[in-house]
C-alpha cells in the first residue's frame, strides 16, 4: 500500500477519535482528557506551559523503521498506554539512531567542507604570495604522495616490494594478451603498463588500486579498431583515444562529476560485463584452434565458422590450448588447497607467468613454431620516443563518443573497487579527485603510445592480497615494467599465441557473474533483473558500443525516473506527551496537530521533481479536506461549522527540509507560487532547518519576504510551539467561519475570493476583528516573537 494511503487512513482514524471526542466530552478518551485531546497545545496533561526554544532540535528521529524497534508491538491506538510510557520507550529506541545519524551527517559534511577548501578562489589569486601558499596547501590533495612519503618506512616499503614484484609477474603477460586482444602490438601494453601506472602511483589516492591493461577495455577498444586497416594507424587511433579519454576524465574531475561512480545499476553493469566475458571467450575461438577466419566476425559467427572448419583445427595448437587452460584452472585450486593447508604464501604463486614460461620452453623444445603454431615473434626493443598522438581529424570524430564511454565504463569499474579497499583499510578516497588522476595518466600515457587504461579488478585482487600498503607498490611495478621494455622484451620471442588466448579465455571466464541473475531470481526482483536481461542481451547480440549505449541510457532514465517523484517524503503526527514528531506511517500512534500539516522532504528539490513536491502538498490537502467533510458532516445533511466542527481546518503547511543542501531556480519559483496560492487562501508556509545555501537562495528570489522572518525555524518543537500559540485559530473559536464544498485548488483562485478574509472548509479560517473584514491573516499583527 502507498505512503499516500497509509497516511489518508491515518488521518481519518485520528479524524474520527476527535469528533467522537467532541460529540462526548465527557466519555473516556474525550476532551477531558487532555494528554488524548485532539488539543495538542498542552504538552502534558498539565496546563500549557509558556513557550520556551528546545535545547536540541530532534528531527533526527523521523525515519525510524518500528521493525528494529521494540515499541513496534505497540497497537495503533495510544490511548491504553500512559503518555509517559510511550515517550519513554520512543526516546529510548531513537538515542543511538540519532547519535549514529549524526555522526554520518558530520562526516558528510567534512567531506563537503574538504572538496569546498581545495577549490581556488579569489581570495587565492590577490598576489603571488597567497597563491604560492594556497598551493602548498592543496596540491598535496592531488598528489598524494607528497603527504604520504613523509611518514614512509622500512617496514612499508618490504611489504610494497614484495606486493610489486607479485603483481609485476602477473602484469608482464597480461600487457602482451591484451595488447593482442585489443589488436595492438605488444609494445603498445607493456608501455600502457609502465606509465599510467606511474603516473597514478604519484596522483592516485587508492592505496592498493591497480592500473593499467584490463580485459573489458582492451575488447572494447578491439571493437573499435577493428574497423581500421593496419595495425600502425589503430595504434595511432588508440593513442589520440587515450589523449582524448584522459582530457575528458580530467575535465569530469575538475567540474566535480563524481558521481558518475553512481550512475550504472548494479544489475546493469553485471548484465554488461556477462555480455562482455563470453564476447572476449568466443572471440579467442580462431587463436585456441589454430584457424585463421577471413575476415572481423561478430563471436556467434566465429564459432559458427570453427564449427564448419573444425577439420582444419591444428592438432598441436589445440593440445597446447587444453594444457595451458587446465594449468591455469588447476594451479587456482592448488592455491586455495594449499592456503586451507596453512600454506598462506601459496597464494601468491603466479601461476599465469608459470604458464607463460612453460609454454616458451615447450615451443623451444619441440620446435612447435615448425609445426603450425603461432609465435609472438619479434617485439620492439627499446622504449618508445614521446610525442603527441596523431591522427587525422576525421578519425578523432569518428571515436570521441567512444572516449566518453570508456571513460565511463572505466571510471565505475574503477570506483566500485576503490571504494571497497577504502572501506576495508579505513582511509578515504574522493572519487573527483581520482578522475583528476586518471586523466592525467591517461593523458602522459598518450605520449608514448600507450592506449586508454583503467583499473584491473583481478590485479587489484592480487595486490591486496598480497599486502600492498601505499601506492608505493604502482611505483615499483612500473620501474620493472621499464626495465622488462628495455631489456627483456627479446625472451618472449617463442611465446605461443594459443598460451595468450588461453590466459585471456580463463580471464573471461572469471568474469561470468551468473550468481548476480540468480539472487535476483530468489529475491524475485523481476525488474532488476530484466535490466540483467536487457543489457546483456542487447551487448551479446548487437555490438559492443550499443549495449554500452543501451546500459548507460537505461540507468540515466531510472534515475531520472526516481528523481522526478519526491519518493522520500514523511507526513509527521506529534508523540503524544513528548516534543518528538515522528513519521505517522511508521508512528500510528502519533497525532495530528491542528490546522497545521507537517511534511518532512528528504530529496533535493529542483526543476525534475519540484513539480511532484507541488502536486504532493495539493493530494494531502485534498484528502484533509475530504476527512473534515465527512467528519463535519451531520445527519441533517449540513456542515457543522465554527464552534460546532470537530475539526480545524488547514491553516499553516510546515515543510522540514534538513536534508536539503540547495535548490535551484526552479524549485524557487515554484515555492513562490505556492506561497501566492496559500496567501490568497490565507494559509501559511513554514520552513523548518534551512541550510545556509536555501536561505541564501529564498533571499535572492524575495521569498524571505513573501515567507516572513517568522516562519523560518531552526527545530519542529520550536515551529509548532510558536504557530500553535500565535497563528493557528482553534476549532470552537468563532461561529462567523464560512465554510463552502467549493475548495480552490493551486491557480484556481476566483477573484472575488480574494477579498474574502475566510477559507472555505479545510482552507486555513482566520478570526478577523468584525470592525475589518477586509483584513487578511498576514496582516494580523503577531503579538508574541518567537
């Protein structure tokens, strides 16, 4: 059922207690009463006490869930519990909420107030020397290394060698894979694997992240080159990519796109990167058999093609294939035994560059490059002259899109990884800033022919594992990455191509992530999991490029979608005999508070969904309305009104918007339009915790004094409190209020009603001197300051 209902059946619940409560005064549970009475001036069953500010605002209560409370067992009616016991057991259950709430507000806002004193500003550019040092201050936050080699020691640096030199090992045969994998020449990933990841060990602040070749990527890229005729202008193409991905990276960090991290489903992504695994699988079908396809095929056909030409498959290729791809399958197994032996060094055996030499010395044994097997054979000696990336500019238009979506693709794969090491080690990580850094090394890389680069999940494994502590680990694999360019590129000279498909095969196996359909499947979130469906589908099926396009549209428009409705929004009663408000959904037992309708807005409010908060604050006040007139209503067929109606009407909407940083002009206009609406029905808006950044803005548009200084307050208690005392007209006051069936709606405001000083039912009555009727409540003097 919809909060929206839960909160109509709330509200006509409480409706009817107060009219049984009028119509017997008297009977248990009625007006003599008062810690029950619908009268929620008193604050006690004593006699209401003079207005006095809280010590605390307690807003931080409202979203309580009753599940992990123990005052969830209590009924809906309050009534057959003392009022001291339910504020007892209410405040009792919310002190450690609000103490944990707190504490992740406050580290929130340092990490707000952390980006905001990095930026440069004016003051920061009066003269060389205030430049000098705002930059000594913020630099280090960029490049982290020069905060963290200070307090650098031995013991670090033995335990990032030892981590270097294990992820060296894995790293060397992985740049050769996937430079092929890419359609590159191996020189193009060993370079791609010693600059970005130096370059990322001086400006990255994940400590044990790990860059470079990665298996998703260099297929994306492959997909791209493919459609170029040599080798030499894709690897000019792919550097002018990594130029252009790294600009783009850099300038995302910069207008502080972050939050990009975000964007990509869970469910989507897994759908993507299934696609994307048995893409790379089948796309090593030729490599694994030893047959040679005609032409660029789509995966499904390659297979189709092996499976026609199966007669052709070399013999001694496909013998190779099998034992390298059981040797690296079984060396993983062996691993695990071994670690659940005790054995925990085991762990870090490197079984891939195991499996790249054994499949050198087998070559050179038996002579396997005589006998139809392919070799690597000769790679480039020496390391690559920097200049800047050439290519035409028709080439550069025709992969900008692309660039987009790497960098994209890239960064959330990056962000997900690092967030979790950040979590596991306790240490913090600002994901603009890693933008920044992936940008430059990116851009540096594009100097020496290196092509776009980003995190490797599997390498980051392996470098956790086997206890990286700084990014001093980055920093040593590419010094051995430089030495492996310059003098050991000639040892790889026999290294089969089936040893390479098979290590990217296994590579792609590991990838699948089936698991992630089945616990949607038992968790029976079908929508989540036709969004796995879909982008897996759609990439296997079409190309690359488009399921990317697919995957990445589909989650702007869910959260577009989510963030069009006002999805996280609370109406809020009063805690009987307490100055706690809590949500009336999760609270049955709170209560209304006269002709005032509390709201409490949790999302920020700009131009995508400030509409919804509109038509939401109209379907409440529709149902109040409708709950007064089948409680005002009497046998005779008339309305009771004035000191007869069992209810008070609507008279001031109260909006609690802690929670909201900023709202933009839309938001604005909108509010000063509602503010117009309920002036003309002389009705009232309040705001409750307006951040700095909103009172600014309702400053700039004037709505501070369309609003009123007065209905700006710092905590609930301290708005009710003041409104109950000096604005709201009790029910029973005056029997001059006019009440009618024809309730104006937002723009539908009769002219001649605007000179009315009444509201029609549910529309804020005010109680006017007879000697002026022409006055409106805003210019009923308030004699009392808050």
């Amino acid at each position: 059922m919809s909060h929206l209902k839960l909160t109509k059946q709330w509200l006509e619940a409480n409706a009817m207690k107060a009219k049984e409560r009028h119509e017997h005064p008297n009977a248990p549970g009625g007006s003599a009463q008062p810690e029950l009475a619908f009268n929620h001036t008193h604050l006690s069953p004593s006699s209401s006490p003079p207005y006095t500010p809280p010590n605390a605002p307690v807003e931080s209560h409202a979203n309580l869930n009753m599940s992990t409370s123990p005052s969830s067992s209590l009924p809906a009616s309050s009534s057959t519990f003392p009022m001291q016991d339910v504020a007892s057991i209410v405040q009792n259950d919310l002190h450690i909420l609000e103490l944990h709430r707190g504490q992740n507000a406050s580290w929130q806002a340092n990490d707000d107030q952390e980006e905001e004193a990095l930026r440069l500003n004016k003051a920061d550019l009066k003269n060389a020397k205030v430049f000098a040092q705002a930059m000594k201050h913020k630099v280090p936050a960029y490049v982290p290394i020069l905060k963290w080699l200070k307090s650098y020691n031995r013991q670090e640096f033995f335990a990032d060698l030892l981590a270097a030199i294990t992820v060296a090992v894995m790293l060397v045969p992985q740049c050769l894979a996937y430079a092929i994998l890419a359609g590159l020449p191996p020189i193009a990933g060993l370079v791609t694997g010693f600059v970005p990841v130096l370059i990322y060990s001086l400006m990255g602040s994940c400590r044990q992240l790990a860059i470079g070749p990665e298996a998703l990527l260099s297929v994306l890229l492959g997909t791209i080159l493919g459609k170029f005729d040599s080798q030499e202008e894709a690897h000019m193409v792919a550097s002018t990519m990594a130029l252009a991905v790294g600009v783009i990276a850099f300038m995302f960090g910069v207008l502080q796109f972050g939050f990009m991290g975000s964007i990509l489903s869970r469910w989507v992504l897994a759908g993507f990167i299934n696609a994307v695994a048995a893409i790379i699988a089948l796309s090593q079908v030729d490599a694994l058999l030893g047959l040679h396809f005609p032409s660029v095929l789509h995966p499904y056909e390659k297979v189709v093609y092996a499976i026609r030409h199966i007669t052709e498959t070399n013999l001694y290729t496909l013998a190779l294939a099998i034992t390298s791809c059981v040797f690296l399958v079984g060396m993983r197994y062996f691993k695990k035994f071994l670690v659940s032996k005790k054995f925990v060094k085991a762990k870090y055996i490197p079984e891939i560059a195991l499996c790249v030499l054994l499949g050198i010395v087998v070559t050179v044994i038996f002579r396997l490059d005589q006998k139809g097997v392919k070799i690597l054979g000769h790679i480039e000696k020496g390391f690559p002259t920097p200049r800047f990336p050439r290519s035409s500019y028709e080439d550069f238009q025709e992969v900008i899109s692309d660039c987009i979506l790497i960098v994209i693709v890239g960064f959330v794969e990056a962000t997900a990884v690092s967030k979790s090491l950040a979590s596991k080690h306790n240490y913090s990580i600002s994901s603009n800033r890693e933008l920044i850094a992936f940008g430059v090394s990116n851009v540096i890389g594009s100097f020496f022919h290196a092509y776009p680069s980003f995190s490797s999940i599997p390498r980051t494994s392996v470098q956790d594992m086997a206890g990286s502590r700084t990014c001093m680990t980055g920093f040593i694999v590419s010094i051995i990455m430089f030495f492996v360019i310059l003098f050991l590129t000639p040892l790889f000279f026999y290294l089969p191509m089936v040893t390479m498909a098979s290590v990217i095969f296994i590579a792609a196996i590991s990838l699948f992530e089936f698991h992630e359909a089945v616990f949607l499947f038992k968790t029976k979130s079908w929508s989540d999991l036709l969004q796995f469906m879909v982008a897996m589908l759609v990439t296997f099926i079409f190309e690359v490029e488009v399921g990317i396009l697919i995957s990445v549209g589909m989650c702007v428009f869910l959260v577009l979608k989510h963030a069009s409705a006002p999805h996280v929004y609370s109406v809020l009663g009063r805690i009987p005999g307490t100055k706690l408000y809590k949500d009336v959904v999760k609270f049955p037992m709170a209560e209304p508070i006269e002709g005032i309708l509390l709201i409490k807005l949790e999302e920020v409010l700009y131009f995508a969904n400030i509409g919804q908060v509109k038509q939401l604050l109209q379907d409440i006040e529709n149902m109040i309305d409708t709950v007064n007139e089948e409680v005002n209503y009497n046998p005779e067929g008339a309305f009771n009104t004035g000191s007869s109606a069992a209810i008070t009407p609507l008279q001031v909407v109260v909006l609690q918007v802690a929670s909201i940083p900023s709202m933009d002009a839309s938001a604005l206009a909108t509010i000063e339009e509602i503010v117009s609406n309920y002036k003309k029905r002389h009705m009232r808006l309040a705001f409750v915790q307006v951040s700095p950044k909103v009172r600014e803005g309702f400053e700039r548009a004037g709505l501070m004094h369309e609003l009123g200084e007065d209905m700006i307050f710092d905590s609930t208690h301290e708005a009710i409190t003041y409104l109950e005392n000096n604005v709201i007209v009790k029910r029973g006051v005056s029997d001059d209020i006019i009440h009618s069936n024809e309730v104006p709606r937002f723009g539908q405001v009769e002219e001649e009603e605007e000179s009315s000083p009444y509201s029609p039912l549910g529309r804020g009555a005010a109680v006017l001197d007879a000697e002026q009727p022409d006055v409106g409540l805003e210019d009923v003097p308030l004699s009392l300051a808050r």
